[in-house]
C-alpha cells in the first residue's frame, strides 16, 4: 500500500528501509529511500507505520527469549 505518494514510498519499503537503518524517524527513513518528504502528507502515517514496526520488532525480541 502507498503511503507516501509524492515519492511512492509503501509500507514494505519503508518497512524495510527502518530495519536497515534501525531508524524511528521519518527524516531518516526518507533519506534511506532516496528522498525526503515533500508535502509532508504522510508524515503521520510514517510515524504510525514505525512505531508499529518498531512494537512489533520489540514483540518478537521478548518471544525470543
Ligand atoms: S505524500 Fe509523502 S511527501 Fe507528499
């Protein structure tokens, strides 16, 4: 699903740029993807889109031990 549209960014990919750069913010994530925000629409939804991520890399780390 798209969720930035100005730099067709989706939640896969940006999923995948914050677990390589182990990054929580949008600043960082859109230079790991080549960009940066532009109208700024989807900040929100980046936002809600890492801290998901980031709940659900700390779920599985405390089902690992
Ligand atoms: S929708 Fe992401 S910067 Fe415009």
């Amino acid at each position: 699903m798209y969720i930035c549209l100005c730099n067709a960014l989706t939640d896969r990919k940006l999923k995948q740029a914050a677990a390589a750069t182990g990054s929580t913010r949008p600043g960082e994530i859109y230079a790991a993807c080549g960009c940066r925000a532009q109208c700024g629409q989807c900040v929100q939804a980046v936002l809600d889109l890492l801290r998901d991520h980031a709940n659900q890399v700390a779920d599985q780390l405390q089902g690992a031990d």
